[in-house]
C-alpha cells in the first residue's frame, strides 16, 4: 500500500482515494515515498473522467476529457449521495480546445481557459468537446458547500489579473483569479490559474503557508521533455518531488507549494478551508528556508 493510500477507503471504478502525510511523519520519508504521497498522475486521460479525493478537506478533483462522446460526472459511492453536487460545489476551468459543460440541461460553452462554477444541488452535469481531434481538457476541483450558489461562467477576459515579480528574479508571472472573494461567488473554493512570462521559471518564491486553507497545484502547458520541481514541507525542512505535464500535487495547511520550471509554464491552483481571503497567508523568507 503507498504512503498516501488510504487505510479505510479502497478506490472504486470512479474515484481514487489519496491520504497526505502529517508534518512529522513526512520528515522520515523517500524521495519515491514523497513522490507517492503528495503527486497524484494519470490525470487528463482521453475518452475518460478521472477523480480523486484527498483528505485535505475533503476535497475532489480531476478531469474529463470528452472526445467523440460526451461524458458524464459520475457519483462516486464513498460522497453517498444521488448526485455528485448534492451537498458539494464545483469549479471547472478547460485546458483544452472549445467544448461544453452541461448542468441540468443548461449548455456552457467554455473556449480554452474559460471556467464554469457549479453550485449546490445542480444534478446531471455532462462534458462534451467541439472538436473531438481537439479535445476540451476540462480540471475540475470540488469542495463540499454549506449553501446554494448559482452556476456562472467566468471568461478569462472577466478573470481578474494579478501580476506579480520580476524579470530580474526570474518569477515573473500572471494570476489569474476566476473563482474568489471579489469575483465568482463560492461557498469556500477559490480557483485560478498562473502563468509564467517567458524566461521566468520560479512560482511562488517567496513561499508561504496558509493555515486557514489547503491547495492543490495542477501543472500542465509544461512542454515535452521539461519538468518542474515542486518544494514542499515546512520551510524549516523543505523536500521536493518532480512533477510531469498534467500532474496534480497536494499542499496541506502546514506546507509551502512552490516550484521552479526547466522552462516556462503554467498551473491551476485551487484552495478550500476556513476563508477566501487570498491575501490570507504566513510568509517565508528565502533566506530563512532549509
């Protein structure tokens, strides 16, 4: 059994289960134990709906990628539930080529790097592609929601943007926030992306923590043969693990998520917890990490 597998829960034909070490236990561990419990791969498979449920508050995430038939959002048994928003929200942002989301009947279109927030209660909700040579790429990330929200599409021209960094520091960088506290209403999910200017390679350096919220980084535009090294743990006693184009790494409460690229790319991030302030965080100085 792998280091983030969960003990009580087995994973089913719709959704993986991955558990995350606390911050004692991963001090101890491999660089392949490390990579086991914290990376999470395989994501964006063709023709097919891919899930995960980690314990950091609960959240689910994945992806669909429809070709030549639309594909539905499955009920994995462990949410028990009749459909997968009912006691949940959603965000979805597409990746990929033109295609739609379906919620109870309603079509929205989403072109590349478009997103879609779902609220509580929306039952039937189906994923299609415009082209299917050209497949929608669509990362989904879900947090269970106290109220009712409507679904909004948001484009990335509406997506507020942060830039932040500088060439001299190699991280220079644009935020861009879909789902948050001044945008797209949420009950706790916040939800964007970054992308990296041409020549910086650094993603939140300086790090932080935010004990508040935990957060799932998402890799992808990374172009073939190039990598990105992802550090995590306390800054006191930072560890890294190396992430492929498309894979998705976990950040409890306790540990910075940060990276460096061998190139320029871009990643999805998303949080869940006690607030949506983004500002909300504990900062760690570059000279202060080990």
């Amino acid at each position: 059994m792998s280091p983030g597998a969960y003990l009580f829960l087995k994973s089913d034909e719709t959704m993986r289960f991955q558990a995350t070490p606390d911050s004692v236990r991963y001090l101890s561990m491999s660089a392949a134990d490390l990579q086991s419990a914290f990376v999470i791969g395989g994501l964006f498979r063709a023709g097919a709906v891919d899930l995960v449920l980690t314990d950091l508050d609960r959240a689910v995430f994945g992806t669909a990628v429809p070709t030549d038939r639309p594909l539905e959002l499955p009920v994995p048994a462990e949410l028990r539930a009749a459909h997968f928003c009912d006691r949940r929200e959603l965000g979805v942002l597409n990746v990929g080529g033109p295609g739609t989301v379906a919620v109870d009947g309603r079509s929205y279109d989403l072109a590349p790097q478009d997103g879609v927030y779902i609220g509580r209660g929306s039952q039937a909700i189906v994923f299609s592609s415009a082209r299917p040579a050209e497949p929608a790429r669509f990362y989904l990330l879900s947090y269970p929601a106290h109220a009712a929200l409507p679904t909004t599409v948001v484009r990335q021209a509406e997506a507020n943007e942060v830039h932040a960094g500088s060439d001299a520091d190699a991280n220079r960088r644009t935020i861009h926030q879909y789902i948050h506290e001044g945008g797209v209403r949420s009950c706790q999910l916040v939800m964007g992306f970054t992308e990296l200017a041409a020549g910086s390679v650094w993603n939140t350096m300086p790090p932080h923590t935010h004990a508040r919220r935990t957060e799932i980084y998402t890799y992808f535009d990374i172009p073939t043969g190039h990598r990105v090294l992802h550090l995590l743990g306390r800054p006191d006693e930072t560890r890294h693990v190396w992430l492929s184009p498309g894979d998705a790494v976990l950040s409890p409460a306790w540990s910075i998520h940060s990276g460096v690229g061998t190139t320029h790319y871009r990643f999805i991030w998303g949080m869940g917890g006690e607030n949506q302030t983004f500002a909300d965080m504990d900062g760690a100085a570059i000279a202060a990490l080990r």
